[in-house]
C-alpha cells in the first residue's frame, strides 16, 4: 500500500496562512536506468499532486522524472474555515495515495 | 568490489546490441538544447520572459544530484485579481527538460515551492512565474553537480 506523511497545523487562526509538507513514499523510477545487462528500466513515478481544501483545489503539481525520490512538496495555503484538507497522489502503474487531515480554524 | 560473476555479466552486456544503444548520442547537447529551447517555447509562447519578482533557491555546490533542495519563492499579494497562476522549473542538461509544474491561486496565500530534485550535470536551472495578468518572471542558478543523477547509476 502506498505510504505518504503529510504535516500541518491542527489549528489556526482564520486568514493565517500554513505551510504544509507532504511526503510519498515512491522510488521515482526515472526511465533513464539500465540494468547489468543493459536493458532499459521502464519509468514509474507520480505524475501528479493536488490538494485541497473542502473540495476545492488549491495547490497542484505535476511531476516529471527529475523529481527524487520519496518526492517532498512544501507549500502554504491559507485557512479559511474548519473542515478537511485532502491530499492526492497519481502516478504510473495505477498508483495512487490519498491522505486526509482535519483542521481547527478560529 | 567486483565479482567474477558481475564482470562476466557486464562483459557479455558490452557485447550485446541493446548496450551499443546505451552509448551516449553524439548530438546529446544539441539535442538537448533544442528540447530545453522547445520546452520553454511550450511554456511562455511568444510572450516575453522577464527577470526578477522570483527567486530560486539552490546549493551552488551539489555533492549528489540524485536529491538536490530546491525551492521558488514568488513576489506577488496573490489576491484575486493579481496572484502567481503558474510556477515551472526546467534545466539545461538533465535528460528532460522539464523538472516540474505548479498550478496555484490565490487560495495558496503565497507563491511558494519547496522540494528536491534530480540534477544530472553542471548547468543552470530556470524558473518561470506566470502572473494572472499573463506576464512571465524568471530567474536561474548556475550549480556544480559533483556525482550526477542518471550518468553513474546506470549499472545497478
């Protein structure tokens, strides 16, 4: 099963703006490899990040193979009210990892 | 240290066509420039692309490529009308130009991105803002990439 690690603020003030950092457990595969005997590794990595607020979007990545591997993404948004942050991965091979955290607004 | 049984095998696997494939193009950077020019056409378009408002942050001396931090800080209120639509880093030299992409908005509260990356040679490394009222922003790095992603691993 995928595995991801996101971190924020359980609570914070209304029009704050938090920094949240999320991390997936993924080896990035970069399609560029070879093995001993010179055959090409094919490519397996998250083509895409989002997250969002309530249900709505407000940051989204996409990623290409020069992103590392376990791929951490810092970012900031600004809470407006209490409720869910949700976090999505998609990738290659049918991989996909969803993370959802509450968050206190006062 | 080498065994008898991996030389055998890396031996045989020079031998092999699918390893004369694996040696390197002797237009790699022409190629590769044209792919970075292509790449920041496929972004900016015609418009211009100006420096300064964004600011890239990298280690100017790079020990392993395989995890450099990067990150993209953007000048911009990011309210409604004037906020950062678009973040792009894209590099010179490393097989793709194209590193990643952020599509943000006001809700971001600020035009930030912090992650690690792959750098596969000394080069320079771009970043592009672009604003909502369709302008571009850019400012590069120039890094020293010591142990190269993709190059030296490609026997594992």
């Amino acid at each position: 099963m995928a595995r991801a690690v996101v971190t924020f603020p359980a609570q914070a003030k209304r029009g704050e703006i938090i920094e949240i950092k999320t991390l997936a457990a993924h080896s990035m595969e970069t399609g560029f490899r070879r093995t001993q005997t010179g055959e090409l590794i094919p490519r397996d990595i998250i083509r895409r990040f989002s997250c969002t607020y309530n249900g709505t979007e407000v940051y989204r990545v996409d990623l290409h193979p020069a992103i590392a591997a376990n791929p951490l993404i810092v970012f900031t948004t600004i809470a407006t009210e209490t409720g869910t942050l949700s976090f999505h991965w998609v990738g290659d091979n049918g991989y996909t990892a969803t993370e959802t955290a509450p968050i206190r607004v006062e | 240290m080498t065994t008898r049984r991996e030389f055998l095998v890396a031996t045989a696997a020079a031998l092999v066509p699918a390893a004369v494939e694996a040696q390197i193009d002797p237009n790699q950077a022409a190629n590769r420039k044209a792919a970075f020019q292509a790449a920041l056409r496929k972004i900016v378009g015609d418009s211009q692309l100006r420096r300064g408002r964004v600011k890239l942050e990298l280690p100017p001396l790079i020990d392993n490529g395989n995890s450099v931090p990067l990150s993209v800080a953007v000048e911009s209120p990011m309210t409604a009308t004037d906020h950062v639509v678009a973040i792009h880093v894209l590099t010179e030299k490393n097989p793709l130009p194209d590193v990643v992409s952020v599509h943000l908005g006001p809700r971001a509260g600020r035009a930030r991105l912090s992650t690690r990356v792959r750098l596969a040679d000394t080069q320079s490394v771009l970043a592009i803002a672009q604003l909502s009222d369709g302008s571009f922003w850019s400012d590069s790095a120039e890094v020293v990439v010591t142990l190269s992603a993709c190059l030296e691993e490609g026997l594992i």
